[in-house]
C-alpha cells in the first residue's frame, strides 16, 4: 500500500498541492508535491541525523545495508507489480534489477567492513628530528554530511530510491534525502518503506533517510542549494543535471555534483575483426542497442566502421535482424514524445541515410537506425548528441587516419568499445591511446549494456558523461565520493575515530 506522501523522519507528511503520476496500466496515484518547507524538513532532520550516524561504527552500517536488502526483498512482488504499471518494464527485468539492488547493498556492506576503504595511515612522530621535529600524524576518510539523491527513470530500482547513490552515501555514514523521479513514485514509496523499517530495526536515527517527491524543478533546485546538504548524487539527462550542477556550484558554500548524465557509447569495429565476424557483431549489437527499449545508459548508439563491401554486409545483416524488432512502449509519454521528434529531425538532416526507419508513434517505438559519413558527422553537431530511446548512428570511415579522427572528435563517454583481433592491435594501439582520454570504461569484442558491481567496475567518464572525471557511480569505489581525508595530528588516541585507534602502526 502507499499512500502519495513524503517520508521525512519516519513520518508519512503532506504537502501544499498533488499530481497525479502516468502509468502503463490503468489509472495512477496522487503524489504529493514537495515545496520549500518540505525539503527544509527533510534536509534538518538528515542533519541533526549527522551528528550520529556520521561517527557510527562500519558494523553497524553493514548492518543496516544487509537489512534494508532483506526488506526490500521481502516485498520484492508487490514492488515488481507497481513497478511494472508505471514503468512498462517486464517483470522479470524488475526481478533481475532487484536482484541487482540487493546484492549491491550487501557487496557495500562486506566491503565496508574490511576497513581498507578509509585508507587509514600514520606517519609517527619523530621528536628528535632535526632541525625541525615532526609531530604524529594520523590520517582517515570521513563522511561529508547529508547527501542529496536523484532518483533515474530508466533503472526505478538500481538507480533510484535505494539504488548505488543511495547505498554508497549510507555505506560512508551519510544521511540521505532521495528526491523520487515522477515517472514511478509508487515504487520509490515502496522501497522507502523497506529503508525506514530496516532504520527501525537497526535503531538508528529516522532523519538518516528522506524521501520527497515532486513532478516539478522547484524542490530539486532548493534541495541542492540547502545548506545542510553537503554532496549531490544524480542520474539523469545532460541538460537536467547540468542546471543542478551549476546550481551546486553558484552557492555560497559550492558542494560536489556527482553526476551522471548519459552517452553515445561509441563501439569502433577495426577492418579484420569486421571481415572476419560481421555478421555474428551485427546481430549482437542489435540486442545490445534493443536492450530495455534502447533505455540503457551504456547503449551503443553510435557505431564507426570503414567503407566497404564488409561495411556493406553488416549493414545489411544489422538491418535484416532490425526488421524483426516489436513495436515497445517507452518508460514515460514525455520520454516517447522527444523520440519520435528526435529521430524525424534526424530522418530530415541532409547526409543521413535511413537503414531501417520505420514510423514511430508515442505508444508504438521501433528502433530508428541511420548511417552516414564520417565528413558529414564532423561538420554536424546534432549528431554528435544522445537519442534515448533505441536510436543510433552508423558513421562509415574511409580509412585509418580518418578512424583517429572521429574518436579525438568525442566527447566524454562512459564507455567505448574495440572490435578487433590480433591483426588490429597495430592500428588499435593508437585508438586506444585516444579512448582512454575518452570514456571511463573500455571493451574489447563486447557490448557495452550491462555493468557489473564490482571493485574494478568504473561508471563515470569525461564530461558530459559525468561530471567528476576521477569518480565512479558503480562498485565498491563509489563510496569514496561521500568520503573526505581528515589528518589528525597528536590527537589523543581515546579521541580519534575507531578505524584510528584500532590501526596498528
């Protein structure tokens, strides 16, 4: 059951005015709207949250992660149920990304409790050091303070109300106040309710997790800008997340915007590995590209390959494989909307030719495939934007040097991708050079949807891919961006934080 309100220290909490939220099936549900007194109790109550919850022990925070996962299972069917009206997603996807969202809070959980994520060291004293003594010095990582989350559409459980954001702010020790996305606010309550029993249970401070709704920019726009807020997590569009970014930025006190803002994924089939498996490369980056309705951050939506008669054959077969796509439905209206249009510009640019553009409406998408020259694509800065939806662009390249050229042309992505065998690696070593100032993931002879949680996983990239080059928003180094270093020098023992007592020099 919910009930349309916020969550705001453990209390269920109107607010001025309500919309009603868009599902795929049947009638929606009236959400209350956040306004400035909303957020401003939701940001006091994460901060005098702070004041316990930033100094509490890694045991207790492994603890509490372990238990939101288990309530979130426990209501794992009626979330899949809601979830799948407002979003059009399958269940047994939403099943698989529950999956995803559990195990993520546990893998925190385990990892916090190694204790080497804080990095703790100690450099001794030397009183006897001449000319100068050196004092003793101690140094860790500590909390920022009360984090600001951006629910995403595309993933309303990974990356949404208890998603990595979320999980790697309260795994750091810093309360949370999420701000649901519109497009699936039933679901986002539900987990909600999952986080503050799991508080209950591990009695904790209610204030550590907030969740405002809100189908407008207002309260997104004062929840960054509040002054008890000290970091921001975000998914969302370029355009979105970089008004907030600057809005973070223009403050007082700027605070850090970690976001994470899409890309064109750029894949680079090298000439032999394209003559040798055009066809088997064709047919899986159509599944790629198809994957969720083309919703996937790490879509492959922008593909170079040489001219010529394998070029030839692997548009053709793309093309045979696009032809047996189903009509979808997107995960909102507004979403749908921007495709169709999107995509008829694109049919209507001089230079694009169309490989498979069948008509599109707002409850029927197809996937939109073009292709055009690597001379046109250089001269035409719309097609260097992302599409969401299952759009992309085939750029045919006349030979090498022109192959180097379009990757140096890129912007920040969070991926790329090399298709190539032994005979490529002379021609690949110098388009490696360049991805690797590129994109903050790189594949070989893969598709790039599907990003494991783990240690080594980066999820981030240049901008505008995100916002913060040296960070990721997936595995276990996601926690180091709530983190800050602190030197402690000749600070009695009884006084320093645990990790610090307890470190044996």
């Amino acid at each position: 059951m919910t009930t349309g309100q916020h969550l705001i220290k453990d209390q269920w909490v109107n607010g001025p005015s309500s919309f009603e939220s868009e599902t795929h099936q049947g009638t929606g549900h009236n959400i209350q709207r956040a306004n400035t007194a909303i957020v401003n109790l939701a940001a006091e109550a994460a901060s005098q949250a702070f004041q316990s919850f930033g100094f509490s022990s890694t045991k207790d925070r492994a603890k509490l992660l372990r238990t939101i996962a288990s309530e979130i299972n426990a209501r794992g069917d009626e979330i899949t149920s809601v979830c799948s009206k407002e979003t059009g997603l399958p269940s047994a996807r939403l099943v698989g990304e529950r999956g995803r969202t559990t195990q993520q809070l546990e893998l925190f959980a385990s990892y916090i409790e190694q204790g080497d994520y804080l990095q703790p060291s100690v450099d001794k004293a030397l009183p006897e050091r001449t000319p100068i003594p050196r004092p003793e010095l101690k140094k860790t990582l500590r909390p920022y303070g009360p984090v600001a989350v951006f629910g995403a559409s595309n993933f309303p459980l990974a990356f949404s109300t208890a998603g990595g954001d979320t999980a790697s702010a309260l795994a750091a020790g810093c309360p949370v106040v999420v701000k649901g996305h519109p497009a699936h606010p039933a679901t986002s309550e539900l987990v909600a309710q999952a986080i503050s029993a799991a508080i209950k249970q591990c009695d904790m401070d209610p204030g550590i997790f907030s969740l405002i709704q809100d189908d407008g920019i207002k309260a997104a726009q004062h929840l960054v800008k509040h002054p008890k807020i000290s970091a921001v997590g975000f998914t969302g569009s370029l355009k979105a997340g970089r008004a907030l970014f600057d809005l973070c930025n223009q403050r007082p006190v700027p605070i850090p915007f970690y976001g994470e803002m899409g890309s064109l994924n750029p894949v680079f089939i090298l000439p032999d590995a394209l003559a040798q498996s055009c066809h088997e490369i064709a047919n899986g980056w159509v599944d790629s590209l198809n994957l969720g309705v083309g919703q996937f951050c790490t879509k492959p939506g922008l593909l170079f390959i040489p001219q010529g008669e394998a070029g030839d054959a692997f548009i053709e077969t793309a093309k045979t494989k696009l032809e047996n796509s189903t009509a979808n439905q997107l995960l909102t209206k507004g979403i749908a909307t921007a495709f169709v249009q999107s995509t008829q510009d694109i049919k209507n640019k001089s230079g694009v030719t169309p490989v498979y553009n069948p008509t599109v409406t707002v409850d029927a998408i197809y996937p939109n495939v073009f292709t055009t020259t690597a001379t046109t694509w250089f001269d035409s800065p719309e097609l260097h934007q992302e599409i969401f939806g299952p759009y992309a662009l085939i750029v045919r390249t006349a030979n090498h040097t022109e192959t180097l050229k379009a990757a140096d042309a890129l912007e920040g992505q969070l991926t790329s991708t090399l298709f190539i065998t032994e005979h490529d690696y002379e021609m690949a070593k110098p388009l490696l050079q360049i991805l690797e100032q590129k994109a903050g993931r790189i594949l070989a002879n893969g598709f790039p949807t599907g990003v494991e949680v783990a240690e080594s996983m980066v999820h981030g990239g240049p901008y505008p891919a995100s916002t913060f080059v040296g960070t990721t928003s997936v595995g276990t180094t996601a926690i180091q961006r709530f983190l800050r270093p602190v030197c402690y020098q000749n600070i009695p023992k009884n006084l320093l934080p645990s990790e610090l007592q307890e470190f044996t020099d």
